[in-house]
C-alpha cells in the first residue's frame, strides 16, 4: 500500500583485537555520549548500551545526529532578506544545542560482534550506512592502542562479492583484508586466512591483481577467492573490468551494503524489529 510504514535497517561489523569477553559493550559504553563530527558541520554520539530483557546476548541503545549552526556567520531576515547579525542569546542558544536531531535505534549483538542500526525511522528521518559506520568506526578509533585496537566494517549484501568480481572480463582486484576475528568462519579456508594473518603478526593485509594483456581477465585462485570472501566483512575489495555489454567500471564491496526494509504493521514497535535481525545476525 501507498501509506505503508517502513523501516530500514543496516549492519556494522565490529573486530576488536584482542577480544575478551564483554569487550564489545563495555568499548560502546567506554565512546557513549561523546560527539564526534561526522561530516561538515553534523555531529553524532551514541548512548550507552543496556540490556534487552528475555535477549542475553543482546544490548540497544541511540544513535543521534544533528546539526550545528555557526553563530559567528550572519544570519539572514527572511522578510527583508538583509543579513543580520546573530544576536547573543541566539549565539547562547546555538553554542548549547544541536539542530535537526535525528535519533535511531541501535542493537549490538555481542556474541557476532555486530551491530543492526536502524536506517530509517519510523518517522521517515534517515540516515545513511556510511554515515552510521563512520560514526562507529570514529568512536572506536579513539580507543585503540597499541594492545587493543578496533576495526569496523559496514556488513555487504550477501552477492556483493559476486557482483564486484562478475565482470565479463576482470582487469583489477583490490583486497584490504583486516585481521577477523578467531572463530567467526566455520573453518576450513577462511581459518588459514587468519593463521596466516597471525604467523605473521599482521593486522591487515593488502592483496593487488592486475590482468596479463592479451588474456581473458584475472581468475582468481581458490586462496585468493576466499580471501576476497572474509575481507568483504573484514576489509572491502573493489576492482575494474569489462561488462558483458563492453563498458569499462569499478566496483567496490562499500557500494553494496546489505539494508533490509520492513513493514511497520499497526501495533509493532520498531525496535522489536530491529532486535529480530540484530538476533538473527551471523558471525563474519
């Protein structure tokens, strides 16, 4: 229907090394309510994560962004249209508050060290992906030091890699692959990424490919694929080639963020459909 209510959601993977128990909440509540600016003059904190009742594994809190206005440039009189300068009581107001605040439900599920984050609210106000990983990623920046530190990536759509390696001729591959953490991959090949990331004491790793002229594009080796597979969580991969129909593009993991859009039914809370994907998150 035309006057259905959505929401979106988006997903923020978080890779904290070392990783002991309890590291994922008590990192956020360590960054609550601390503005960082996240773009020209828009700021965001998040508040302190609680716990959910009847979800152990589960905690939520908000995110909010806003506005703030700079009361050193003039301001103009929308009946005259002369500047004027902002008096001292605005310039109080401005210096005390933010403007065109949006707020957003976030669920952080601890044991897959992800976040879901709501997108847009059930009052239509959004904000993008991007945005929220940024904010993510720049309060756990400030935490990093030399024996813990913090990586956050936004979590891609299921064919992402697909889609940035389906070209029908591949001409480059880019791999930044960041050290995931013990036991998010169900073994086998994604597990001898990592042991080859720890022997060597790295935290991340880059990984180039360029096509041989002449040949019919770069095919990837099954180490190669999987590496490509773990960093799109844990990293990102971008590339170049020739389509089907002989266009040259690029292509990154970064523009194909998994969002999900739901149905806000008469008498559903929003945040109860936030936490069944933040419950239904899988590790990577």
């Amino acid at each position: 229907m035309a006057d259905e209510r959505t929401i979106s959601v988006g997903f923020v993977n978080i890779v904290a090394t070392p990783h002991p128990k309890g590291i994922y909440e008590s990192a956020l509540a360590a960054v609550a309510n601390k503005p960082v600016n996240i773009r020209g003059r828009d700021w965001g904190i998040i508040t302190k994560p609680i716990a959910v009742k009847g979800y152990d594994n589960l905690r939520e809190g908000i995110v909010s962004v806003w506005t703030d206005i700079d009361s050193s440039e003039p301001s103009i009189d929308k009946a005259t249209f002369k500047k004027v300068d902002v008096e001292a009581a605005l310039r109080e107001i401005f210096a005390k508050r933010g403007f065109n605040n949006r707020s957003f439900h976030y669920v952080l599920n601890i044991e897959r060290h992800k976040v879901a984050v709501e997108l847009k609210n059930d009052l239509g106000k959004t904000i993008s992906v991007r945005q929220a990983g940024k904010l993510f990623e720049m309060l756990l920046s400030s935490l990093n030091k030399d024996k813990q530190t913090y990586a956050v990536t936004v979590v891609p759509d299921e064919d992402a890699i697909d889609r940035v390696l389906g070209f029908e001729r591949l001409d480059r591959v880019y791999i930044l692959l960041k050290r995931p953490n013990p036991g998010d991959h169900d073994g086998g090949d994604a597990d001898e990424v990592l042991r080859e990331l720890d022997e060597q004491n790295l935290k991340q790793a880059e990984y180039a490919f360029a096509r041989q002229p002449g040949t019919d594009g770069i095919h990837l080796n099954d180490e190669n694929e999987t590496r490509a597979e773990v960093a799109a969580e844990n990293g990102y991969v971008r590339s170049s080639g020739v389509t089907a129909d002989g266009k040259r593009e690029k292509r990154s993991t970064k523009e194909y963020p998994r969002i999900v859009t739901l149905a806000l039914e008469a008498g559903t809370a929003a945040l109860s459909l936030i936490r069944d994907q933040a419950q239904r998150l899988r590790a990577g």
